[in-house]
C-alpha cells in the first residue's frame, strides 16, 4: 500500500487498544487515516501531481478544481455523486481554498518542500462506472522544477503518479517551445534520479490561464475558433452526458497538440513526449475565468474546464490503461 506521506509502498502498521484503532507507516511513522487504510482496494489512490513554473498556475488550478468539485451544483448532473476529504489537513486545505476563492484573494506562492497531499476521494463519478479513487493531490513551488536535483528533493511524488501534469502557462514564457522543452527534460532527468522512468506514465499537458489567450495570441480568435468556444462554453450542463463530453475532450486534445505544433512551433518538445511517456494528452483550463486586478479578483470567479485534467488523470490512470 501507498504511503501519501513519504510515497513507500509497504504494509501499514495497525494498533489497536480498547478505545481506537489507529494505522501509521512503519517507514515515516505518519498516523493514517482509517478510511484510507481501510478502504485501500475500494477506492485506490490516484496520485494528481502538478508539475510546471514559478507562478504558472498550480496552486491557483487546485483551488479551483475543489471549488469546481464543491461550488458548481455537480451532484445536479451526476446524481450519486459527492467527495470527502480523509483526514483534518485535507479538509481544512479544500474549505481554506474554496474561502480564498470565493472572497477573491489568491493563493501565496507555495514555498518549495516536499508537501503534504490533499487527500480527497470522489464518489460515483459517472465517467468511470466500476471505481471510486482517493485522490492524493501534491502541490509545491514552481522551483522545484528548475532543476533535476531540487526535483529530486522536492518533488518525489511524481514518482508515484500514473498520470503527471504539466501546468503550462503560454502567456508567461517568452519562447514557449524552448522553455517547455526544458522543463520536460528536466522532468526526465529528475525521474530518472528517482529511479523512475516516464516512460510508464502518461501525461497530460495542461495550458492554464486560458483566459489571457486571445490576448497574447492575435491569431487565437482566427485560426482556432473551436477551442475558444470549447474555454468558453465550459459550463457544468455538459457533464450531465458523459459519453459526449469525453469524445469532445479527446477531440480538443488532438486540436491542442495542432497548435502546439502549428502555434507554438514545439516540435522537439512533442517529439520528445512522444517518445517519453506511455501517451500524450492535451487540455486548457481558465482556473478563474478572468484577468485578476492587483492581486485580486474583481468579479466572482469563473473556472472553465478545469475538471479535464483530472478527467485525463482518472482515465489515464484505468486498468485499461495502465493493465
Ligand atoms: N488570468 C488568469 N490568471 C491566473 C489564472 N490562474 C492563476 N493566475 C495568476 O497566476 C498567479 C500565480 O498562480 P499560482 O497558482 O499561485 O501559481 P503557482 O504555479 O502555484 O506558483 P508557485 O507556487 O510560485 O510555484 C495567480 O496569483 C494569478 O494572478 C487564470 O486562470 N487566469
Ligand atoms: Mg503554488
Ligand atoms: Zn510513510
């Protein structure tokens, strides 16, 4: 069993005395939740790992998918639906996030450590009929992926993950097809380290702030009207009918790995994905849905899309997929 502290796999240690019953990890003796223990083969654990720059967006997209995930009516649309966070720290990081969202303050930069997850299980997602997952979401500063060795120390959990994320931000990099080039190798390299291989995982590149597009490509509105729309038509309604929803998302992805090629011109980042991870896949999310004033956000926030991601990582991380 997966460790979501220290991310080693062994058996848990188990204490029982006539008031509790308590789990810990006999490799860094963090207490774990029961339910998770517990529950381990009902709902495994899916480890959501961020990866991407200083200010790119990653803190800002979690906060985002958990007030997707609790504020946008979703049990309306998918009728058994609901999550749960296992332990305090999860609970508290969910209800924290949400409140800084919903008030129109923003996250701080997150300082580089090795974090602690988010541990968030989702029930009844109709997408996916036969499983329920606890996901394990890590989060940490955008340093960490600078360089192979901080990722090393920092970042271990990608690791573990079946499914990584690469959170992109276009309209913050000067030469997008160098700079994304560098972060893939530097993934690579730091995986390696690890003793991992990238070659057994899938990924999913996901452009944040989707909002500013329009205004850092001029050609966007012109040469891809579609995957404008799809931004801005990311509404809940559509989750109501799963089947159509995934083929439309798997439909963008083909678009988005076009413009990243006709676009942004980055074909050794491309050639290299390729021939690096199981599979490829591409989305776009807009975390907030509009461009924040001095720090803050002057209107209620809007998130679009951001549920795809984790579509991607849910369904990358099947058995079908991975068996
Ligand atoms: N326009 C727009 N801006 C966004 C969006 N998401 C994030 N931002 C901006 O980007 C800033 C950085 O976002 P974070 O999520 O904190 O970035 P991060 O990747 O966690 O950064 P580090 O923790 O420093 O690694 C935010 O403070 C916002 O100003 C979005 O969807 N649209
Ligand atoms: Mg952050
Ligand atoms: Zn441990």
């Amino acid at each position: 069993m997966l460790c979501p502290f220290c991310l080693a796999e062994d058996r848990f240690k188990r204490e029982r005395t006539r008031t509790s019953l308590s789990y810990s990890c006999p490799n860094c003796n963090e207490p774990l939740p029961a339910l998770y223990v517990q529950q381990y083969r009902q709902y495994p654990p899916v480890v959501i790992s961020a990866v991407g720059f200083r200010q790119h967006g990653k803190t800002v997209y979690f906060a985002a998918l958990f007030y997707a995930l609790k504020k946008l009516g979703l049990p309306q649309y998918w009728s058994t639906f609901f999550t749960m966070a296992l332990n305090e720290d999860s609970l508290a990081t969910v209800y924290d996030n949400v409140g800084l969202l919903e008030s129109g303050e923003l996250p701080l930069s997150t300082p580089k450590n090795f974090p602690r997850p988010t541990m968030l299980r989702l029930e009844d997602i109709p997408f996916f009929r036969h499983v329920d997952y606890t996901l394990l979401c890590y989060d940490t500063g955008g340093e960490s992926f600078e360089r192979p060795t901080q990722l090393v120390q920092y970042a271990g959990f990608v690791r573990r993950a079946r499914s990584v994320m690469f959170l992109i931000s276009l309209s913050d990099l000067q030469d997008p097809a160098e700079e994304m080039h560098r972060l893939l190798n530097t993934y690579v390299v730091g995986m390696g380290e690890l003793g991992g291989a990238a070659r057994d995982q899938h990924l999913v590149v996901v452009y944040t702030k989707g909002d500013r597009l329009p205004l850092r490509l001029p050609q966007w509105g012109e040469r891809w009207p579609d995957l404008g729309e799809y931004l801005r038509d990311g509404s809940m309604e559509s989750l109501a009918r799963p089947r159509g929803y995934l083929r439309r998302m798997h439909r963008v992805s083909e678009r988005l790995r076009e413009f990243t090629q006709e676009e942004l011109g980055a074909y050794e980042f491309l050639n290299m994905t390729g021939q690096s991870f199981r599979s490829v896949a591409f989305s776009m999310v807009s975390s907030l849905g509009a461009e924040p004033e001095e720090g803050r956000m002057p209107v209620q926030i809007a998130p679009r899309r951001v549920l795809d991601p984790l579509l991607w990582t849910i369904e990358r991380s099947q058995p079908r997929w991975w068996g």
